[in-house]
C-alpha cells in the first residue's frame, strides 16, 4: 500500500522514487555495469566512467554557488554532499599526472551534464530532479560499487580510487535520506510542477542510461 499525508495524498518523495525506478533498475542492468561489476572488465573502465562521472558532477556543483539561496533547489544543497573533490582524489589515483589535460567526456556525458546545466540556469525544480537521482542513488547503490571495486582491483577500504562513494560526512544514511525526502515532500510547487519534476527525473535516468551504453561500445567484451 503507498504510504500517504495526512491530507490523504501521495507524498511526492514516494512519487518521484516510484516514477523512477523502471529506469533506475534499467540504468542498473546495463551490459557495461553488469560487466563492469562481475569483474569482466579491466580497472581502465572503471575509470573511465569515473571520469564520466566527475563531468556530472561538476555541472551540478558548479550551480550550487548560483542556487544556494534559491527558495526551490537552495535547501537540497546540503554540505555533506558534495563528491567533486573526491572523484578528483580518485582519478589522481586511478590516472596520474595530468589526468585533467587528458580527460574527456563522451558525446552522451556532455548531454547530460549540459541538461543540469539548463536546469540549474532556467529551471530550479528541474535541477533538483538531477540531483536526487544523483546524490541518492550514490548514497545508496553506489556502496555495492564501492564494495566491488575494492575487493576486484584492490583499492584500500574506502580510501583512493573508491572515495566517491565515502560520504564521511554523514554518520547516518538512512537519517538523512530521510530528512532528503522530507524536502522533497515540502518541495514549493503545484501539481503540474511536480509533475514536470517526476518527467525530469526520468529523463535523469536516460541520460545515465545513454553514459553506460557509450561506454559499453568503448569496452565491449570480446568473445
């Protein structure tokens, strides 16, 4: 039974997880992520999506100057979630020096991180689509990626390589997915709103879609 408020109506936090998880799970059963994840593929793809990821992130940080005081997308920018940093220290580690001169985003990352840059500019509540189905999805799947990537390549617990997944500013996921969705719950806008919300949320899905199927051409595995 879908939990509801007290005025009888869905709570948007449990709409926009609902609306999303279809694409979550196909995102999730990608050829490259599955191969990635059985240890079929070499540590150059994992870093290259790491590469692909600091992209994403970037666009979403670099708006979070701009929209800290925007009554919309200001209150989801909370300070223990920032990951740029730690995708730098990663790729240091995974790439070497000079790794920024060399990086590259695939056709399908330059898509995406130009959407959350539309957003962030044009479009707050579509902004915080991008970055629930980013920082959420990381907080959680990302841990079984974590886990993974240590025990196939070697990485130090929680330490260079694997550090975007290491939020060590929150002490207590659940609790702050918890408080997250409650912002998302309070999120100030109208049905139709809302509605273009959960849209934007899916179409957040399809771009991570189209990243690891970019990268499953660039790392197929040979028969």
């Amino acid at each position: 039974m879908t939990p509801a408020s007290s005025s009888g109506a869905t709570p948007f936090s449990t709409v926009i997880r609902a609306a999303g998880h279809d694409r979550h799970t196909e995102a999730e059963n990608s050829t490259f992520i599955g191969d990635l994840l059985g240890g079929r593929l070499g540590v150059t793809a994992y870093a290259r999506y790491t590469e692909q990821l600091w992209f994403v992130y970037r666009a979403l940080e670099d708006a979070a100057g701009t929209l800290a005081g925007d009554p919309v997308a200001g209150p989801f920018l909370r300070p223990e979630l920032p990951r740029v940093a730690a995708l730098e220290r990663d790729l240091g580690h995974l790439l070497g020096a000079g790794w920024r001169q060399r990086a590259a985003a695939l056709p399908a990352t330059a898509a995406y991180a130009a959407r959350i840059t539309e957003t962030a500019r044009l479009w707050p509540a579509g902004y915080v689509a991008h970055h629930y189905t980013r920082y959420l999805g990381d907080l959680s799947g990302g841990q079984v990626i974590r886990g993974i990537a240590e025990k196939t390549w070697g990485f130090p617990r929680k330490g260079d390589g694997v550090r975007f997944y290491v939020f060590e500013a929150i002490g207590n996921p659940a609790a702050f997915k918890r408080e997250y969705r409650a912002l998302l719950d309070a999120l100030p806008a109208d049905e139709l709103e809302k509605q273009r919300v959960v849209e934007e949320c899916r179409r957040a899905f399809a771009h991570n879609s189209a990243v690891f199927a970019a990268l499953g051409r660039e790392f197929p595995l040979t028969a």
